[in-house]
C-alpha cells in the first residue's frame, strides 16, 4: 500500500511539472500581428453610381507593399509594369482592433481588418461621396495582402 501512495504522489508531482511548463504561447496583438511588410495579392472592387454597381471585378498590382512599422508610421510601395514606383508613408493608428486609420485629420484612409493572422491579411475601405449634382459616387475595395 505504502508504494502505491509513493507511485501516486511522484506520479502528482510529475504532472504537475509536465503540465505547468506546456504553457499556451500568448496570442499576438493585433499591432504585433500588422508590424512588418505585406505584399498586395488582389483586389476585389465595386463600384456604384446613385446606388447602382456599375462595375465590379478583381485586379492584381505585383509588386505593390505596405510596411506598418512599430513607431506609428507605414510606407506604401506601388509598382505598376513601365512605370516608376510610388512610395509614400505617413502615420497609422489602429481604432479598436478592428480599423487601421492611414494618416491624420482631414486626410486620411479608413480600413476595416475583415481578417489578420500572423501571415495573412484581408482590408476593407469602403466611400460614398455625393458630387454637387446630388449623384452618390461610391466604391467598396477588398485587398487581399501576405507577410512578407
């Protein structure tokens, strides 16, 4: 009886260490999953005119990256075939962890994180502007991005 007990308590024992160093690896935060350099894969577009689509379809841009860096800023890289590339940056913040704001007041891009893992990402930006003739122009546009 007395090497069963024995058994029983260095078995606990054992467990206990086993299982207590098998931590869960913790969950990235949405801004440590965004830091780094993703590359444009495809775009998925709509187009409206007075709340009709007008146009839709899927266009790739190779080549053409976004860099969200740890102190706040992004630089966007756009390469198109024959012509130079494009780089500009500015600054980023994220609203919750849902929305990517590029850039500051009175100047700036709204994007919604529909999906962020640690190696893909998927944007929405969606607008509608009226023009003074009262016609609502508006577009919906769905990137689809890697790690890089």
């Amino acid at each position: 009886m007395k090497n069963l007990s024995f058994l029983s308590i260095a078995f606990l024992i054992f467990s206990t260490f086993f299982f207590s160093s098998c931590e869960k690896e913790e969950e990235l935060s949405t801004k440590d999953k965004l830091i780094g350099t993703w590359k444009y894969e495809f775009r998925k577009y709509e187009q409206y005119v007075a709340g009709e689509l007008v146009s839709s379809g899927i266009d790739t841009v190779r080549g053409t990256t976004i860099r969200f860096q740890r102190n706040d800023t992004q630089i966007t890289t756009v390469e198109v075939p024959d012509q130079p590339a494009v780089v500009v940056g500015g600054i980023w913040t994220l609203n919750g962890d849902s929305k990517i704001v590029l850039g500051d007041i009175g100047n700036r891009d709204i994007l919604e994180i529909k999906e962020l893992t640690e190696t893909t990402m998927i944007l929405i930006q969606e607008e509608e502007i009226i023009e003074d003739d009262g016609i609502a122009y508006g577009y919906k546009d769905e990137v689809s991005f890697i790690k890089q």
